[in-house]
C-alpha cells in the first residue's frame, strides 16, 4: 500500500499550469510600466503644438476621460481569476466569435506595439550612440533587446514582474528629477492654461493624442492566471496606476510648458526643457530615460501579449502547442516565443509601421468591446463576493463607450480601413478554429 507521501504525488502526466506569483504592489509597477512610455518625453510638445498653454488642462481632462475606461476593465476584472483581459471578458458576455475578434485586435496591437517599440528603442538610443541609427548595430539593438525580454520571461513571470517593476521605476526617477528641479524655474506666465484662444480645429487630433499617452492599462488582466489575487489586485492597481499617471503627466506639462519658451517646436522637449534649467547631465539624464522608458514599456508588451495568444489558443484557435504551459517555468513559453519571433521579424521588415497603424483602430474596438461587455457581465456576475460596483450602475459604461465610438469616428479614413481589414481576416481565421479542451466554451 503506498503511504500518505507517495499518495499526493500528482500523476505524472498531469498538465503543468500556471504559478500565481505576482502580488499587488508588483502589479501596480507593472501598470505604470506598461502606459508610461516613450509618449511622456514627445508628448508635451505634440500637445503644446495643437493645444497651445491649455494643453495643461487637456492632460489632466484626458487623465479623466481614461479613467472611465479604466474603471470599466477595473470592474469587469473583478470578476474572472482566469488570463485573457478583454478577449475574456467579450467572449463571457457575446461568444466565442466576438470574444476571438477582440482577441485578434489586441494580439495585432501587442505584436506591432512590439516590433515598433523595438525600433524606437534604437532610435533613442541613437542620441548618445550614433551608430545605432542604421546597419548592424541597429539590428543587434533591436534583436537584442527583444531576445533578452522574450528570455526573461520564458524563465518565469516573477522574474518578468520583478524586471518589470525595475524598469518601472528606473523610467519614473528621470521624471521625478525633472519636476523636482524644473518646478523652482517654472515661468507662471508661461504655463498659464488659458493664456490664449484653444484652436477647437485641433480638439479632435489632441484628444486622441492624448488619451492614448495613457494607453496600455488594458494589457493588465491579461496575465490574471499569474497573479496571487486577480479579483482584487488587478482593480486596485488600475486606479492606482490612472490616479499616478495623471497626475504625473500634468506635473511633466506644466513644467516643460513653464521652462521652454518653444515647447511646441521641439523635437526632444523633455530634454531641452531640462537642459534650460539643469545643465548638459540633466538633458543625458533624460534622454537615457526615454530609452529606459521604451524597454520597460516592451518588457510589458513581452509578458502580456503572449497571454492573448495563449487564451486563444486554448479556446482552440492555432496550433494546441500554444496552449501548453512549460513543465519547468510554468509560463506559455511557445506563446512568448511566437510573439518575440513575429514582432522580430516584423521590426526587422520595416513593415512595422503600417501594423502599427491598426493600434489606433484595434485599441478602440477592445475598448468598445470591453466597457459594452461590463454592461452584460454585471447584471451576470456582479453579486460575487469582492466584485467591484460602479457608482451610477450603467452610467460609466454607457459613457466609455461612447467615448471610445467619438474617438474611434475621428481616427482616418485609412486607419478604419486596415481596422476593418483586420476584423475580416480574423473572422477568416475564426473559421479554423480547431477543437477546443474540454475547459474551453
């Protein structure tokens, strides 16, 4: 007869899942780390040059605006501890082919956000290491970096999570270094907000600009399979990520708006403003961290693209082999490695940029698809114990949508173009679907 030991030994070909390993602080580094970006050290002047000083109100108006979104993806994470983010949550309220639909959009964005992100981190790169603009070197950064973030998290998601939270507050200090000091120099009557008229010809250009500076934060649930506590940690750092980010992006407007007379003309305005107050190291300072800023933001864009890619698939969309978790790092090792490869060939091909136009179009429909599914979810899951209650009830996704529809109407006839394009070939897709597991709907 065995004995007690031996008894709990799992079979041994029992299927490997996932550790849930990152806790809630982690998770609110993680949220900075995936919407602070390399928007932040553009972002100032692109918004000084459509929005003149009022830009500084329009920051913190778009800081508002996300937030509805924010509480949408909040409350709907609230209910699910299961990977997945928006692809999950549409498919909970409207199916499997809707589900997949926004699954596919936001798998296009993390793949192209990728292979961009990777690009422009040569391109930083590039202000104090000449060589990285072009030939070999610029491809070694590029391969690099992603084979170095796909290799990290293969190896775990608490070696990802601690790697992300490093770069999260490496990319936070340069900023808080440049409110710190820029604050004694700021000019009031440069930052006035209302200083002149708002050139209202510009208002639908600034408001996607700005809202998605704080992009991102959708990203978050997708990986709920690996945290300790989804249902109440990943609600708990999204607001604590938009409340931080916002107020951050205001404090970074109105110094750079106080401290450079020509703000709306340059093209490093993070590192300008700070050379006119802090000296030539300051100006390094600043431009390490917009390099910085982007790996971090890719290191995000590593561990929580391949999670849609992974929840798809064990739906049943692609090859099983995506599905599997590896025995020995408990992560979806195919499914990050699949990602890395495409987004590598992707940022190599140059073609990068014309995917990357669909970001605009797709993130909005993951956005319509998620804030429209918090209508059905809650009426379905909203008595679970710890589910987060909106106040209003309706009101604030009924008013994310149709934030998220006026944003979508002013996106280029292009851009609606290659989004509906995409939408067609996923549903082409949709119609390969192998058979599920037994789990799957």
């Amino acid at each position: 007869m065995p004995s007690p030991q031996q008894s709990a030994v799992p079979p041994l070909d029992t299927e490997p899942t996932m550790h849930r390993a990152v806790g809630r602080w982690q998770l609110f580094g993680l949220s900075i780390n995936d919407v602070i970006g390399s928007g932040i050290y553009l972002l100032p002047a692109a918004a000084a040059l459509l929005l003149g000083p009022a830009s500084l109100w329009a920051v913190l108006l778009a800081g508002l605006a996300v937030s509805l979104l924010v509480l949408c993806y909040a409350q709907a994470a609230s209910y699910f501890d299961q990977p997945g983010g928006g692809y999950l949550y549409a498919r909970e309220a409207f199916g499997p082919f809707i589900g997949f639909e926004v699954g596919w959009m936001l798998l296009i964005t993390r793949v192209a956000s990728a292979a961009a992100l990777s690009n422009g981190l040569a391109e930083a790169v590039t202000h104090f290491w000449p060589d990285a603009a072009h030939g070999g070197v610029r491809v070694a950064i590029v391969t690099g970096s992603l084979a170095f973030l796909v290799a990290v998290n293969v190896f775990g998601v608490r070696a990802a999570a601690r790697t992300g939270v490093f770069l999260a507050i490496a990319k936070v200090l340069p900023l808080l270094m440049f409110l710190g000091i820029g604050a004694m120099y700021v000019d009031m009557s440069l930052a006035t907000p209302l200083a002149g008229p708002i050139p209202l010809d510009d208002l639908g250009r600034a408001a996607l600009l700005l809202l998605f500076a704080y992009a991102g934060f959708e990203n978050l649930p997708a990986a709920a399979g690996e945290y300790r506590n989804p249902r109440r940690d990943v609600p708990f750092a999204m607001l604590m990520m938009i409340a931080s980010v916002t107020l951050l992006y205001f404090a970074v407007q109105w110094v750079a708006l106080g401290t450079l007379p020509g703000l709306a003309q340059s093209q490093t305005p993070l590192a300008d403003a700070a050379a006119t107050f802090g000296g030539g190291w300051l100006a390094l300072v600043l431009t390490v961290g917009a390099a910085v800023s982007i790996l971090g933001t890719n290191s995000n864009t590593v561990m929580l693209g391949p999670r849609y890619l992974h929840a798809m698939a064990m739906d049943g969309y692609g090859p099983a082999a995506l599905a599997k978790i590896h025995p020995r790092f408990r992560t979806p090792a195919l499914a990050i490695i699949t990602v890395g490869v495409l987004s590598l060939l992707l940022a190599l091909s140059g073609s990068f940029v014309q995917l990357a136009l669909l970001s605009v179009v797709a993130r909005l429909c993951t956005y319509i698809g998620t804030s429209v599914s918090v209508l059905v979810l809650r009426r379905r899951h909203g008595d679970r114990d710890g589910a987060l209650h909106l106040p209003g009830g309706p009101l604030i996704p009924i008013a994310a949508t149709l934030l998220s529809i006026g944003l979508l109407a002013s996106a280029s006839i292009e851009n609606l173009i290659a989004g509906a394009v995409a939408l067609l070939l996923g549903a082409v897709i949709y119609k390969f679907r192998r058979k599920p597991g037994p789990e799957a709907p």
